[in-house]
C-alpha cells in the first residue's frame, strides 16, 4: 500500500503571528514548525506503516524552508518526500494549491492520501475535499478515528448532533482531527537515516497544471487594534441593568 501524506510548515502557533503589511500574506519570518495536525495525518500514515507493509511517501508544497519538515518527518520513518517548489507558487490560494497538490499527487500515484482537516495558519479546512473533487476520489474528512483496511479505510466524525461512522473504497482521500495521536519523537538513528532517504523536489512546469494564477487577492492589510481597557460597572443598584445594556448593544445577547 503506498500512503501520501500532505503536510505544511507554518509559522509557530506559541509564537506572534501576523501579516505581512505589504503583501497581505502571514509573516513567515519567525519559528517556523510542521504543522500539529499534518504531524497526526503522519502518525496515522506510520502506524500503518508498522503495522502491515506500507510505503509512507510525504508531499508539501512550499519554500525552500520547508524541506525541514521533510526532514524531520523522514526523521519519523517516512520511506520517500516530494517537495513542490516555485517560487510562482507563493501565495497561492485554495484553488490553485489544490490543483497543484492533485496533479502532484496524480503523478505519483496513490491508495490513500492522508492530510490535517485544517492548518493552523489558513483554517480553511477545505481542501482535501478540494483535492478529491479534482481527481474524482472519494473523501472521508475531519476523522476523530482512522482505520486502514485492505481495500477501504473508515474512521469516526463527529459532529453537534452526534458521531458518524464513515467508509470509503481505496483510492481515497482522508483529512484527520487534533482528536488523533499524537506524533512520536525522531529517533537519532532515525534522523541519521533521513538523511539517505529520497527526497525529490519538482517545479510547476513539470506538473502541467491548467489552474491560472490564484483568482483571490489581498487589496489592504490592517494591523488589529490594541486591545482597549475594558469598561468598569460599579454597582450601585443598576449594574444588572447596565450590564443588559452592554451586552445588547455590542450584539452579544
């Protein structure tokens, strides 16, 4: 069985994070880590990978930093990792990455595609959707549970009115939960080891992508305000009424 999983650098979610004043995109200039939930779609990917025979191949579209987090997940016991790299790349929206990401991912080939449900820089938590509609795959996303079988994988969502049990015939395409395990540690020799491991990196032009430039555009980047004093009621009889008051006219009741 050969897994793909998709994982992204994002800017550290302990540190400030903001946006680029004259670009509009999020300031990458500070820690830069993979992301939490791209960490679990690799824990669910490696412990398939222990349990039965299964090639584990990583897949991320990015700058030239990200092949750290390649790295640090061939460090993990992924077997291969393929880095799309272009620097006409920058700034994509949802569409473009996803028609990206699919043609990568229809070159390589695949029985499961593995991703978080959302990063933790865009929180779009679309795009493995996106990425299955492109391909014509069946998607099950936002799994709290995942399991792999021969030909299907199914796995548990959960949702306000309660949970779902999903399946889907392989070829598939999974997004997984921060409701899943957490990732194991690097091993020395397994960081020894990442350093031999494949690791392919591949331009736009070779992916013959027909998406045009991303159709979304930033026109103005405002810095939030400082966060004000807040108001202090005294209570001298008519606090009840005044905190109503306040809490109707800012529409939070």
């Amino acid at each position: 069985m050969k897994i793909i999983v998709l994982i992204k650098q994002v800017p550290d979610t302990y540190g400030d994070r903001r946006l680029d004043q004259a670009t509009g995109r999020i300031d990458r200039g500070g820690d830069l880590v993979v992301d939490e939930i791209t960490e679990r779609a690799m824990e669910v990917a490696l412990k398939e990978k222990d349990a039965r025979k299964a090639e584990v191949v990583l897949l991320t579209m990015g700058p030239a930093s990200s092949v750290d987090v390649l790295r640090k997940g061939l460090a993990l016991g992924a077997d291969r990792a393929v880095h799309i790299l272009d620097e006409d790349l920058a700034g994509s929206d949802m569409l473009r990455t996803s028609a990206v990401l699919a043609a990568a991912l229809r070159r390589e080939g695949f029985d499961l595609v593995i991703a978080g449900n959302e990063s933790t820089d865009g929180r779009g938590g679309a795009l493995a959707a996106m990425i299955a509609e492109r391909l014509g795959l069946p998607h099950a996303t936002s799994l709290n549970t995942v399991a792999i079988g021969a030909d299907n994988v199914a796995g548990e969502r959960a949702g306000e009115q309660g949970t779902r049990a999903i399946h889907a015939e392989l070829p598939a395409i999974v997004s997984v939960t921060e409701r899943n395990p957490e990732a194991r540690f690097p091993s020395f020799k397994g960081s020894m080891r990442a350093k031999k491991k494949p690791l392919d990196t591949v331009a736009l032009a070779e992916l013959g992508v027909a998406e045009p430039a991303s159709r979304t555009t930033v026109l103005t980047a405002t810095r939030r305000p400082a966060r004000a004093a807040g108001r202090k009621i005294a209570d001298d009889g008519t606090a009840a009424a005044e905190l109503a008051e306040f809490l109707t006219s800012s529409r939070l009741i």
